[in-house]
C-alpha cells in the first residue's frame, strides 16, 4: 500500500506546483535593473553600420528602448503603435535589433515603417542579455540620467503607450 501512497503524493505535489507556474504571468517578472543605470552599449548603426550608437549619446534625454527582430511575430503585431507614437514625436524611439540578420531588418523597416529616431544591431545577443532581456519584444522606459525606470515585456498596445509608456515619460520629463 505504501508503495502505491508515496508516488501518488509525489505527483500531487508536483501538479500543484505545475498548476502554479501555470497560473503566473510572464510579464509580472520585475527587472532587476529597475531605478538602476541601464547598461551601457556601443552597437553599429543599423543604417549606417560604420556609425557608432552607445547609451552615452543618449544621456539627458527620456527615450524608449525597443528590444525587436524582423522574425518576431509578436514585433510586427506592436509595430504600427511605435509607428503611430513616433509620428506624434513625443520621445525618442531607440530600437535594439536583437539577434536578427541586417538585410533583413532593413527590408522589414522599409516595408513596415521606421519609427526608430535610430535602431542599433544586436547581432550577438550579449547587449540583450545585458538588459536581462528574455524574448522580444521588450520595451524599456529610460530616464535622462539613464536610469531604467520601466520594463514592458511583450507587445505593446496603444492602451499600453498612454496608460504607461505616456505617463512614464511625462513625469520623467519634468523631474529635473
């Protein structure tokens, strides 16, 4: 009889801790780099690849930080938002091109729009992982120190652009 209980607990167990990994939200992680200085880069243009893009060209200014490739599905779905948000002209849009082929991405901006102020190759993945980056897209919101302030994982939203990514940039512009 015992030699049927144990197993039997044993997988209950185990079920309940499925069931709970399960139930959680892969967007509820906190970034460990939050109110923390970003992690400095100096990534290739992805336009001009013999032009130089480091977090220092981007220090007293908020700006966004898109973390996106021409394979991702869930890019192209949030790509009209930042297209949308950088026709208003708001705040910058840097984009990171994660783990992606140059060629590639070039023809998926001229096809899709360019909403990027500049857009820097990732080829290698290391300044992803820097940014403790788990799948693209991910958008982070940068203070004028360069401090991360916000990280959204997954697609955003245009409800995503004005009940946080707006309100974030907002008050971070008038802190002084």
């Amino acid at each position: 009889m015992l030699k049927f209980v144990i197993p039997l607990i044993l997988f209950l167990v185990m079920a309940v801790f499925l069931a709970m990994g399960l139930s959680l939200n892969p967007r509820d992680i906190p970034s460990p780099l939050l109110d923390k200085p970003a992690p400095d880069f100096s990534l290739p243009i992805l336009a001009e690849p013999d032009k130089i893009l480091s977090k220092a060209d981007m220090v007293g200014k908020v700006w966004l930080l898109n973390v996106w490739a021409s394979w991702c599905g869930s890019c192209r779905a949030e790509h009209p938002v930042f297209n949308e948000l950088a026709s208003k002209n708001i705040v910058p849009i840097v984009g990171l091109n994660y783990k992606d082929d140059p060629w590639a991405a070039k023809q998926w901006l001229a096809q899709l729009g360019n909403p990027y102020q500049v857009s820097v190759m990732d080829q290698e993945g290391r300044t992803g992982i820097d940014y403790g980056v788990y799948g693209v897209p991910e958008t982070f919101v940068i203070d004028k120190q360069g401090r991360v302030r916000y990280k959204h994982t997954g697609a955003v939203t245009w409800n995503d652009v004005q009940q946080i990514l707006l309100p974030w940039v907002k008050q971070l512009n008038a802190e002084i």
